[in-house]
C-alpha cells in the first residue's frame, strides 16, 4: 500500500499548492468579491477542487502506470522514485507557473489564463521587454526559483518517508491493486462520474456573478484545454481568409444587413444603435422546440399534420413559415439563439473557451433591462456545456434534471417537455416581472419515449409511429403550456416566441437539404401583435433583433440578426459537416464538401444552370459573415459595447 500512500501524498500536496494559489487570486481581486456572500466563494474554492484534482490526475497518471507495477514501481525500484521525483518537479513547477502567471493575466482579460496569452510570442524579444518593464519579474523570479527548491524539496521528502521501511503488500496483492487504482485516477481525471460528459469549464459556472466562477477554475486546465484541445478548431474560421479581407467582409456584411453607416458606434464592425419606439417591459417567454419540423405542420404546408395545437397558436400570433435553424445541431442552435451570431464550424463555440464570453445575446440585453433571467433544459446541466454558456451570457439560473425528482426522467434525455413546461410555469408565477425564461425541449428526440398522457397517438401501425408520437406529444405539451400562460396574472403582458433548434431531415432530396433546417417562428403577444402569415426569411440569429424590436426602446444591436418584423433583406445561413448553406432571396446557394457550387430557386429548389456569377455572389456572401463572426471572437468584439461620449444620448 506504500505506492498508493505515495501517490495519495503528491495529490495532497498538489491540489494544497493549487488552492493557496486560488487563495492568492482571490486576495489579488479581492474588490471583484465584495458583494458576493462568503458561501459563494467557499462553493468556488469546492468545485476548484475538483479542476485541481482533474490537473493532478493527468499529472500524475504517468508515474502510475509504472510506479504501481510489482517489482519495478516506486516500493522496489530507487530508480523509479528519482525519476518520479525528477518528473513531478518539472510537470508540478510547469502546472504551478501557469496559475501564478494567470494572477496577471485575470486582471488583464477578466479570464482565466487561454490561447490570448500565446498570441504575441511571434516577436518574443519585444513581449519579453514588456513583461520586464511593467511587472515586478524580479521578483515572481525570486519567487519562481523558491517555488522550485521547494516543490523539489517536498516531493523528495514523501519519497523518503513513504519508503522509508520496506513493503509489506506482496507482490500479486499490489497486482491486483493496480487496476483499481488506475481506475480511481481515471475518475479524478474525467472529473464527473455522469455518463454524459467529462468536467469542462462549464462546471465551475455555478453563480450569476463572474468572478467566483472564474475562481474555481484551474488556469492549468483552461490554458492546456484550450491551446491543445480547441486551438486547431479556430482555424475553421480563416477558411475564407484569402477569398476577402475582413474590412471587405464587414463592409459586405453591413450591406446585406442594411446597417446604417451613421448608427455604427466607432470602433465596431457591425455594433450599431438600434431603436423602435417606447419601451414596453413585457415579459418574454422563448420555446426552443426539439426538432420543430415545418414539413410536419399544416400551418407550414407540411406533409403531415402532427401539429394541431401548434396550429392553433399560429392564428393567434405572427407565424414564419420560412424560417431556418442556423445549424443541424442542438448544440450550434443554442448558440446562435443566444449570441445573434452563427455558428463556426469546427467544435461548437458553446463548448470551447470563448464560451465564456458574454455575448449580445437577448439575455444580456434583457438583464441589462433589469429582467430576472432563467434557462430550462430537461437533462444534464453540463451535457454540451449548457450550464457554463448560458449563466455566462446574461442567465442568472438553469434548471435542469438536477433540480427535478429522479424518477421525473423518463429517459437518457432527462424529463419530458410537460414537466419542464410545469416547472417553468411555477417559476414565472413567483417571479418579479419582468422576466426572460427561455425553455429548450428534448421529447421529440430519440429514444421517443413520452409519459403516459392523453395526447393524440399516430397510427400503430406506420413504421413512424414512435418518432410521429414523439412529434405529437410535444405539440400537445407546447398546448397545455399555452393555456397555462393565459391563466397566468402576468399572461396578458407576456410575448411567447416559439420556435425549432433545428428541422428534421425528411425525404432528403439535397445535400444540404431544407427539410433539417426549416422550422418556424411563432410570435404569440394578442395585446401587440396582430396575428398574420409574413413571408420574410430569417434564421435564430434574428430571434434576439427581432424580440427588442417588439420591446422597443434603445438598444446597441451587436449581432448579425435583423428584425424580421422590418423591411429588409431575405437570407438565411447554415451549415452542417464542411456543407455550406445560404438563402438569399429567390435563391438557395450550397457549396459542397467538395468545393462544388451549387445554385437552386427557392422555394422550389429547380436547379439554376446558368447563374454562375451569382453562385460566387452568394458564396462570398455566407463568407463575409463567417469572417465577421470569427473577427468579432477573435478581437473581443462579441459583446454590448460601451456607448462613447459623442452618441449617448
């Protein structure tokens, strides 16, 4: 047991020198915890534990693979625990070092330490020159070679006294010890014992206010995830870099989203004032329907009717039938939702550092506006990093199968879309208006399983009877959430925004087929909207354009959205693995894995032979935005910029 006394002590030891350094961070920024409650800040130094804990794993899980072997590992061989020593000095100093320099960094970048802090190293003699004339390097210097002797001094103390004596465990014992233990390593290292994913950054986003979110990271963790695991996705976004500059690309992007020179705020390619109007503080209640298929809705000329209810909102609001998810993944959809910008390709934004951002999404606004902010999911929090992303953009709370009695799931997916629906509905009936809940449904997604309730059932006997029921079940469910919005005191101030995170893909017939991808958008606000049929195009990054627009009031519009409630131009863009998709008009542009281009009238989708020219219009088009999304992250860009002097009003 010696061996695994050993390794118990360097954990100790390790995870100790991480939270004096999260200690020190918290001393450093100590203004930043004023008005945070000592709780909060104890649960950030607890969920720290568990980054510092996944770093000693990976630190760690070398030496153990040896060093727990009978005959060979640290108990037997002197060799081994010099070289353990020698090896856990080096990679513990590095992984220390990196959080000590993170105690500048924070400060500089409102982050844990990321990709940003490799960006300058092209021109080392200079960065260095600059480190040296505005910190005290002398004495992190002082600090850095201490810091060594005395990690080095530590280490070679647990050596010596764990092994001081020799072990007793026999040979086949140890043996049999070594999976468990390499087991239990594995654990530390993946961090989470759920099924649905390993520890992210999103974990540590546990409270409204940023700073003790920030604190439970391990800048170890967020710098080596980010510059070896995401740093190669970022590259997705310089695909176009030779077809345009990114002035010619913000200048393009402007056009096509008709921005008024005159509005733009300086310094910003697309920010721009927007305003409509007075400011009416309505509640805003947005439906994130799973897999919200126009072809299955009769309101959308669908092929199929399994939307009955849906189509009984439909003509009470303002209905978009020709309107498309910007991804045809959940993942991307939520992005795009929350941030007015599309999707990179790539691993998902949502997932990645940038993650942290906060963007200009509608709940940023909206808390801005003093709004109280929820999100709803109906499985884990932190399966595809949902947790994380959405409290760092403008929600102050997400509720999850987590805050739902166990046997409320009813599958992998977590509850189904009328207990998610409930639970909303008792939330917003105890909270301070107004209010932002947006609520993102799982029941129309496999496995199909739906509670046992009186919804209309589709044929038994269709091979589609189970995916149809599924369909169905949560147009039902969307019905009684309705109704329990008009009995609500506040139902009567409340605008509902429903639409899909994507389509369904259906008797594909393209590529890139619209079937995946359309889903539309139902405004439901009687008092406010006059119920009708637009013909307008738009995608969910003009969800967050157009709600302010109903709200009215003055607003900076950082996104690439549009309010689809204007005149304006008729686009729609997409993609899904390496196929690009944009609707322009009367035309539909993809451009294939390939490199082929490929042209089609819309809404027919006759194919176009003879407009080459306008196949590369369109293409430069779907690049321009690209190139500005990828500018606007890059450059830090992405959020509600300060108004200057000269345009507040």
């Amino acid at each position: 047991m010696k061996n695994i006394k050993y390794l118990l002590l360097v954990m100790l030891f390790f995870v100790s020198v991480f939270a004096v350094i999260r200690g020190l961070l918290l001393w450093r920024y100590i203004e930043l915890a004023q008005d945070i409650d000592s709780a909060t800040i104890i649960k950030s130094f607890l969920i720290g534990f568990r980054f510092d804990l996944t770093v000693t794993g990976y630190l760690i899980a070398p030496i153990a693979l040896i060093g727990l072997i009978p005959r060979i590992g640290f108990s037997s061989s002197k060799t081994t625990r010099i070289i353990s020593t020698i090896y856990l000095t080096i990679t513990g100093i590095l992984a220390f070092l990196l959080n000590i320099i993170d105690l500048e960094f924070f400060g500089h970048f409102n982050t844990r330490l990321n990709h940003l802090a490799l960006q300058w190293f092209d021109t080392p003699e200079i960065v260095l020159q600059m480190l040296w004339e505005s910190f005290s390097l002398p004495l992190y210097l002082i600090a850095l070679i201490a810091l060594i002797a005395g990690v080095y001094w530590f280490l070679r103390s647990i050596s010596k006294l764990t092994f001081k004596r020799p072990e007793r465990l026999t040979w086949y014992w140890q043996l049999a010890i070594y999976p468990l233990a390499l087991g239990l390593i594995f654990l530390a290292i993946r961090g989470r014992i759920s099924q649905w994913s390993p520890i992210n950054w999103g974990i540590a986003y546990f409270s409204p206010h940023n700073f003790p979110n920030q604190l439970a990271l391990n800048s170890c963790f967020t710098f080596m995830n980010d510059t070896l695991f995401e740093d190669a996705d970022r590259t997705a976004g310089k695909e176009f870099a030779d077809l345009m500059s990114v002035a010619e690309a913000n200048r393009r992007t402007r056009g096509i989203l008709d921005i008024d020179e005159q509005n733009l705020i300086p310094n910003h390619p697309i920010a721009r004032i927007d305003s409509s109007g007075e400011k009416m503080p309505l509640n805003v209640i947005v439906v994130v329907m799973e897999s919200l298929a126009a072809d299955f809705l009769s309101s959308c000329g669908g092929v199929e009717d399994l939307g009955p209810e849906f189509d009984r909102l439909a003509m009470e609001g303002m209905l978009f039938p020709h309107f498309f998810a910007n991804a045809g993944f959940t993942r991307n959809a939520v992005f795009s939702i929350v941030t007015g910008l599309p999707p990179m390709q790539g691993k998902p934004l949502i997932n990645r550092m940038e993650g942290q951002y906060e963007f200009s999404g509608l709940g940023t606004l909206l808390r801005a506006r003093g709004y109280r902010t929820r999100f709803y999911i109906p499985h884990d929090p932190h399966f595809d990093n949902m947790q994380g992303f959405t409290l760092a953009n403008g929600f102050e709370y997400l509720t999850s199968k987590d805050n739902f009695p166990p046997d409320s799931a009813v599958s992998c997916l977590g509850v189904p879309d009328g207990v998610l629906y409930r639970r909303a509905l008792q939330d917003f009936n105890q909270l301070e208006e107004p209010f932002l809940g947006m609520i993102l449904t799982g029941s129309n997604h496999h496995p199909f399983i739906c509670p046992d309730v009186p919804y209309p059932r589709y044929n038994p006997d269709d091979p589609n009877a189970e995916r149809f029921d599924a369909f169905l079940y949560a147009d039902y469910a969307l019905g009684r959430f309705y109704e329990g919005i008009q009995e609500a005191e506040w139902g009567d101030n409340t605008l509902l925004v429903v639409f899909g995170d994507t389509g369904l893909n259906w008797q594909t017939k393209l590529e890139l087929d619209l079937s995946l991808y359309r889903t539309p958008l139902l405004l439901v606000c009687p008092d406010v909207l006059d119920p009708g049929i637009s013909s307008r195009i738009g995608s969910q990054i003009d969800v967050t354009a157009t709600v302010m627009d109903i709200l009215g009031g003055e607003w900076v519009n950082n996104t690439l959205g549009a309010s689809l409630l204007r005149e304006g131009d008729n686009h729609a863009i997409f993609h899904h693995s390496g196929v690009l998709g944009f609707i322009r008009g009367d035309y539909y542009f993809i451009r294939s894995r390939d490199g082929q281009k490929h042209l089609y009238a819309y809404p027919g989708l006759e194919p176009v032979l003879e407009q080459s020219g306008l196949a590369e219009q369109l293409y430069r088009d779907f690049a321009a935005f690209t190139i500005t999304t990828h500018h606007l992250i890059s450059a830090r860009l992405q959020g509600v910029p300060e108004l200057p002097v000269s345009v507040q009003k």
